[in-house]
C-alpha cells in the first residue's frame, strides 16, 4: 500500500494554474512578513503526498493558488479595520475541499486566530467536512480520543475545535470546554451547519461579555461552502434580508479583521449579489467584490466534458416516463411503475461500480442521483421502488451466480 501510494504520488499529474479576476485596490502583503511560519501548511503537504497520493506537483499548485488567494483577503497582521470577501469556484468533486484545507493551514501559519467554515446544509455534510478537518489541519479526532492526519507529521500545536463530527456548535458546549484564547497561541475552528439555530447559536455566544473580549480582536476567515446555497439574500425588497444571509453578515461585523470567502461549482447567484447592497444594520452584502478564482481541475479529472465531449450535445430526452413518472406529478399521486430508462440507469449505475472494485480492489464511495420530482412523498415512493428492484438483482445474483452463462 504504501508503494502504491508513492508511485502514484510521483505520476505526472498535472493541474493548471488558477484563473483570477481581482479589485484594483487589491493591496499585497504576503511578501511583507518576515519569517511566517509554515507549521500547518508543512503538515498539510506531507497528508496530502503521503496520506493522500496527490502527485507533489499538484499539490505545489494548490498551494500556489492558496497563496495568490490569500494575498487577496485581510492582512490578520494589519492594525487598520478590514474586510476583504471572494469567491472560489471549481468543478464538482474536483479538489475544492482539498484547497479550501490548504487555505485554512496557510491562513493559521500567516495568524488567522478564529476559523469558521459553514459546511453545507444538511446533518452529514457538516459530519463529513469536519472529518476531513481533523485530517487535514486539527490532527484529533475528540469523539474516538485519538490522532489522525496531519498529526503524524507533528503534533506540537493542535488547533482548538468548539465542533466534533459528534456535535455541532453548541453555546453550552462551548462554554463548558472553558477554552480562553489568551492563554493558547493555537487558531480556532468551527466546523457549523448552515442553519439560522447553529448560527444564532453561534452570535450569542459571541455576543457574550467574556467572549466578546476574548475573540473580538481576533483576525477572522470565513468559509462558506456550496456559498450559492442559502447564503444568498433572495428578498425582492432592498430592505429585507433572509436569515442565514443576515447571520453571516452580522457574524463578519463583529470582528475587525475579517474574510469572507465562498467556495461553489455553480457561482452564478453570487455574482449576481447587488455589489451596492449595503445596510447599516447588518453591514455589505455578500457580493465577492474583492477576488474572484476560477481552480482548474488536474488533468485526471473525470467530468461531462470528457465523457460526453464538450462538442456534443450531451442532454438525452426521456420519452418512455409518462405513464409511470409523469412530469406534472401530484402529492396525491400514486407511483406503482418505473420506466425502463431508470432500470437501465440503475444496470450501467451497478456495472461501473462492479468495474471500479475490481480495477482498485478496494471500496470507493460512489453515488447515483435520482431526480424525479420535489414532491417528498413522491420521492419515497420512488425510493421503495428502487429498493425493491435492488433487492431482485441481489437475490437473482446470490441464487443463480454458481451457474455458468
């Protein structure tokens, strides 16, 4: 195992270098310091190398672009208030959580104090993310007691986590760990949902006398994953805000130094955010008005465009669902058939996976989306219907696989 890993780190695997749209009054200040540390980012690299099997020229480009990003956002040295807010976008299971890890070790080594990253919507997403968080930058998992990732590379400074893939960002949690920054010279994590209970959670605690005055003077990195979901503000009138849109900014206005940036494949509600929305209530809006980067994804990277070929038309009508999935679906409507377009997919779907086990000898997570209606109770009857037909092929194969063909 340990071989394969090296070889694999060593094929030539490339990845471009990252497109940028930047502001005019972007002010570079990364050559400034003197010495910075590179303690976590080191760390960061060998995981990923080693650990990981990512090629060493890959991950030198990550850290390159993590580097151009950063020189981007807030100096946390700088002594003047400021807020710099981006936008990272890239493909669809493409290095985006890799790169955001990069950026949260680089941000710790250069003196970002207080790290939060808003990781999606749903329960096991933030599970998932914070995961990876303890591999790739706290080096402890809190809930199984023991080190894992980046840790066995060094383990001297531990960054503190107020999170766990136990529990998320809860107030008397947090004040019951009885962390006090002061007294530690290690970053801040919060892995949190993105939820308006989690984040009014999350502004009361700090709202709080003596949190307030422990962590106001804080540099502090925002990171918004899937940023053009629920983050953006979808009120028509100028003078309303939703919830999780007013959280974050409110969140960003108690901290003096501070960065927004937001990571998505699909960046098109973001740059559409009024650059001019501004309330004296709830600071600016969430427009990246700062830095745009476009990640180019390595060239093993598998997408549409290289299995379909960009030149084609890669969108297939389905005739044959009218009678079973009608488009036009009621949440009274009972569903009793599939069409044979899903059965197909659902054969293809379970052959590639058969084809991948064999090709790694090892398992892999894979998925297949089956999008037929918003309707919650249509989804479920399509789901038993799916299990259904999955239960059929496993008792055809596990009572007819001895026979020869």
């Amino acid at each position: 195992m340990i071989l394969s890993k090296e070889i694999h780190s060593e094929e030539t695997i490339s990845i471009p270098r990252a497109s940028t749209i930047m502001s005019k009054e972007k002010e570079p200040w990364l050559h400034t310091l003197k010495n910075p540390s590179t303690y976590y980012s080191d760390r960061y690299k060998n995981y990923l190398t080693i650990d990981e099997g990512f090629s060493r020229q890959v991950v030198d480009k990550i850290f390159k672009t993590t580097d151009e990003t950063l020189d981007f956002m807030t100096n946390p040295n700088t002594e003047d208030e400021c807020i710099k807010k981006g936008l990272v976008m890239g493909n669809v299971q493409s290095g985006k959580t890799a790169n955001y890890l990069a950026l949260i070790n680089r941000a710790a080594d250069v003196g970002y104090k207080l790290i939060i990253l808003i990781a999606g919507v749903h329960n096991n997403l933030r599970m998932q993310t914070q995961a990876r968080v303890n591999s790739g930058f706290i080096g402890f998992d809190t809930v199984e007691k023991q080190e894992r990732g980046v840790s066995k590379y060094n383990n001297e400074f531990r960054p503190f986590s107020f999170t766990s893939t136990e529990y998320d960002f809860k107030r008397d949690i947090a004040t019951s760990l009885n962390f006090n920054p002061k007294d530690s010279n290690v970053p801040v994590i919060l892995v949190i949902k993105k939820n308006p209970h989690t984040l009014k959670n999350l502004l009361d605690w700090l709202e709080t006398n003596n949190t307030k005055k422990s962590y106001s003077t804080y540099p502090l990195l925002v990171i918004d994953d899937e940023a053009d979901n629920a983050s953006i503000n979808t009120k028509k009138n100028p003078d309303e805000v939703t919830t999780i849109n007013r959280q974050i900014r409110q969140l960003l206005k108690m901290f003096k130094k501070r960065s927004y940036v937001g990571y998505t494949a699909t960046p098109f509600a973001n740059i559409f955010i009024n650059p001019e929305s501004k309330t004296d209530e709830h600071g600016d809006d969430l427009f990246p008005e700062d830095f745009i980067v476009s990640l180019e994804s390595p060239d093993n990277y598998i997408g549409a465009e290289k299995i379909f070929n960009s030149n084609k038309n890669i969108l297939r009508t389905i005739t044959d669902n009218e009678i079973c999935l009608d488009v036009k679906l009621k949440a009274e409507d009972t569903v009793d058939c599939l069409p044979e377009s899903l059965y197909e997919a659902i054969n293809v779907y379970l052959l590639t996976i058969g084809i991948r086990k064999i090709r790694k000898n090892k398992n892999i997570h894979a998925s297949m989306l089956i999008n037929v209606s918003f309707r919650v109770v249509i989804q479920e009857q399509v789901k038993e219907l799916v299990n259904t037909y999955l239960q059929l092929i496993k008792q055809y194969i596990q009572y007819n696989h001895h026979k020869s063909i």
